[in-house]
C-alpha cells in the first residue's frame, strides 16, 4: 500500500493549523533588530496581553532594559521593572536589571547596590545568586 498520500495529507492539515506568533515571540525573534521601537512596543503588548504571567512580567523586564539602555530613559524603565510581579519567578531579574540600570547609566551605586542585594535575596537557584553576585560586585567595585 502507498503510503504517500497519507503523508501528504498529514503534512498539509499539520501546516494549514494555526500558528500565530504572539506579540512575546515576535519581540523575542526580533530582539537584536535595528527597530528597537517595535521590540519595545512588542514587549509592552505582551506585558499586557500574555496568558502566562511569567511570560508578562519577563516582557516587562525586556521592555525596561530597552528604556535604559537603547533609549536611556531610567525613570520609564524604573515603572516597568516596579510592575513586575514580587511573588513572580521574574522577580530577582527584575531586581538586577534595576541595578545595572542604576549602575551603568544612572551611576547611583547605592541604589544599584540595594537593588542588588534584592536580586540575590529573590534569586531561587545558585546559579541565579552567582549571576547577581556579579552585579552586586560592579555595584561595590
């Protein structure tokens, strides 16, 4: 028997479903493009919109590191990050980019250094911890 009409026609009903990208996918596949307004405004629709809340408050978290270090607008970026989720697993990233952000562009080390602190305490893995200890280092250092 030949098998290859029904390989074909599995292969068309597999292509023909549904496969939206949602506005987090997009963001995330464009990231490293040159219209970092559209990345941004991607990652916003999809802080509002994304069924899963990790997803939201990780989108959140990208849309404010663009604000501080593409557009250099701290006080945008400091709303976002303050809206992420504080029982979140995003939580210690939001914390950390807070202090990049304070340190890099703002040069507040001590608030740098407190949003450090925080992202360590909130860090769940060891590895998440040796990740913030870096940016508690350039915070102190």
């Amino acid at each position: 028997m030949n098998k290859l009409p029904l390989m074909l026609f599995s292969l068309c009903v597999a292509c023909s479903a549904d496969s939206a990208v949602t506005p987090f996918d997009e963001a995330d596949n464009l990231e490293m493009a040159r219209d970092q307004h559209r990345v941004r405004e991607l990652f916003l629709k999809a802080s509002e919109g994304d069924p899963d809340p990790e997803r939201r408050d990780i989108a959140r978290v990208r849309a404010a590191r663009i604000d501080w270090y593409v557009f250099h607008d701290p006080a945008t970026a400091r709303v976002r990050l303050a809206k992420v989720d504080e029982s979140g697993r995003t939580e210690s990233s939001a914390h950390a980019e807070r202090s990049r952000l304070e340190c890099e562009l703002v040069h507040d080390f001590d608030a740098a250094k407190k949003a450090a602190d925080q992202a360590f305490a909130t860090a769940g893995a060891q590895s998440e911890r040796h990740a913030h200890q870096a940016c508690l280092a350039r915070a102190v250092g």
